[in-house]
C-alpha cells in the first residue's frame, strides 16, 4: 500500500505518513517493510533504516502509530547527520537516542505532528 494514502496503526486509527522527502535537496522514497524482513547486511530490521544507496527511509509496518512517526523522525535525522558528515554520532546512542527523543517530543507537544497523529 502506497504510504500517502495511510495505513491502520495498531489502534486502528488511520496513519498518514508521506511518500517521500528531501534531505538536504536529496529525494528519499518512504516505504514500508514488515519487521521480519532482513536489512541489506542480513541483519534483522528492526522499525526503520534508511538506505543512502537507495534514497529510501524503510518503516516497519508492524508498529502503533507514534512509533512510526518518531522512526521517520530518526532516520531523517541520520540522513542529516550523514550529510553534514558527522555520521559517526549516528551509531553513539548516548547521544542520538537522547536527542531524537527530545526533539520529536518537543515538536510534538508543539503540537508539529498533530495530522499525522490524530
């Protein structure tokens, strides 16, 4: 299923997410993938990856609503941080978990991701 056209979340609430972005200029498709599947490297895929070969940032489908928000909000942002070459913070977790954690909340209760999240 095409991602723009929505997705039922978990509970049953319709979910929009775009079809694609940019990251700096860059178009990126979205695109959905069930939690089983294996990235590129054999590794089982967890909720998202972004593939820089590929321009595609990889949601699983299998997870509620705000979880995919923040999973796109987070491969987004490594595709930033990839592009400002200061992809090596993307694997330290002390920093980027924290930092993704606080951005998305914060532009959340700004209320930021209300269309997608009603």
């Amino acid at each position: 299923m095409p991602c723009g056209k929505g997705r039922k979340g978990k509970k049953g609430k319709k979910m929009i997410l775009p079809k694609k972005t940019e990251i700096f200029g860059i178009p990126y498709k979205v695109v959905w993938f069930k939690t089983s599947e294996v990235d590129s490297t054999g590794n089982k895929m967890l909720w998202g990856q972004i593939c820089f070969n590929e321009r595609k940032i990889r949601i699983s489908t299998e997870i509620g609503n705000r979880d995919k928000m923040v999973t796109l909000f987070e491969e987004i942002l490594h595709g930033v941080f990839d592009e400002m070459d200061y992809g090596h913070l993307n694997t330290d977790h002390k920093f980027f978990a924290p930092l993704v954690n606080g951005l998305f909340t914060a532009l959340e209760k700004a209320g930021m991701f209300k269309i997608y999240l009603e």
